[in-house]
C-alpha cells in the first residue's frame, strides 16, 4: 500500500530533520492573501505534517479553505497542495518542492535556518517567491509568503497563514 511505503514513524536514525519535523501533526489555518482582485482574503484551512520516505524527508499537506468549507478546490483562492522536504547531505540547506494541483503549480525552494526561523526560496523562475516560518513554538506558528516580480530587489508580502495545533494533532 502506498501509505505504508510513503509514511514512517519518526526520522531516520542520524537524519536531522528538527526544522520541519518540530511540525509533525495537524494543524488549523486562519489564511489572509491578496487575490488577483488586489484585495486581501480570509479563509480557514487545514495542515497535516508527518514523516515519509523511511524517515527522512517531511512531507505536508495544505489544504485552503478547509475540506467542505466554502471555495474549497476552487482556483485561484484555494490551493491543496503537498510539499517534501528533505535536508542536503552536503550542506545545511533543505531542499524542497511545492505541488499545487488546483492552480497547476511547482515550485522548488531551498531553505535555511534564520536564528530561530527557516526561509525558503525559489529563484529559479519569476516570479521568485521567498517563505518564512517564524514563531514556532508547540503549539503555533506563522508562515509568510513575499513575491518579488523585479528578481529579488523589492519584495511584496502576499499571504500570511497563523497555524494553531489541532486538538489532538
């Protein structure tokens, strides 16, 4: 069964994954980003995280709005969509890929550790795109998504997801 090949039950023994790993579980979305109408949006949603690939990669689905809530699946304001993300053996960067089947979109993104923050950035086509996950703690979290249309020289900020641990996850 493939959620037997792809799940695992923790990292892989000398894998370090803390990162992302500290986001194992589910977890509720509270979503704001700006729509093609130039307006902010509100919609809740929904994160689940867990280990795969013998424990040694993070995968995690995100899905806004939330299952049978309004708009759900419904482009260009919903997404659902997946990200794996592993660590290089070479270097202390995370390598990452974003798959979006409801607006058609992948992405790769390489990340590092901000202090107590990991950025990730995707620069290998316009508009380069740059994630943050900040204020980790057990319980939260917030993820923020910039845009930059001019390769990297101004940065708008465009979503904001504020993540709280669902009860039980």
């Amino acid at each position: 069964m493939l959620a037997d090949a792809l799940h695992a039950p923790g990292p892989a023994p000398g894998v370090d994954l803390d990162d992302f790993g500290r986001l194992v579980g589910a977890w509720d979305l509270d979503w704001t980003g700006l729509g093609p109408d130039g307006a902010w949006h509100r919609a809740e949603g929904e994160l689940h995280v867990g280990w795969v690939l013998g424990g040694r990669a993070v995968q995690d689905v995100w899905i806004v709005p939330g299952r049978g809530r309004p708009g759900a699946g419904l482009p260009p304001l919903a997404f659902h969509g997946t990200t794996v993300r592993f660590r290089d053996p070479a270097g202390g960067r995370w390598l990452s890929t974003w798959m979006d089947p409801v607006n058609g979109r992948v992405r790769r993104f390489v990340g590092r550790r901000q202090g107590e923050d990991v950025v990730l950035l995707s620069d290998d086509e316009e508009p380069r795109l740059r994630w943050r996950f900040t204020g980790v703690t057990p319980g939260a979290f917030t993820w923020s998504a910039e845009t930059s249309r001019d390769r990297g020289a101004t940065w708008v900020h465009d979503e904001r997801m504020a993540a709280r641990r669902h009860e039980g996850g």
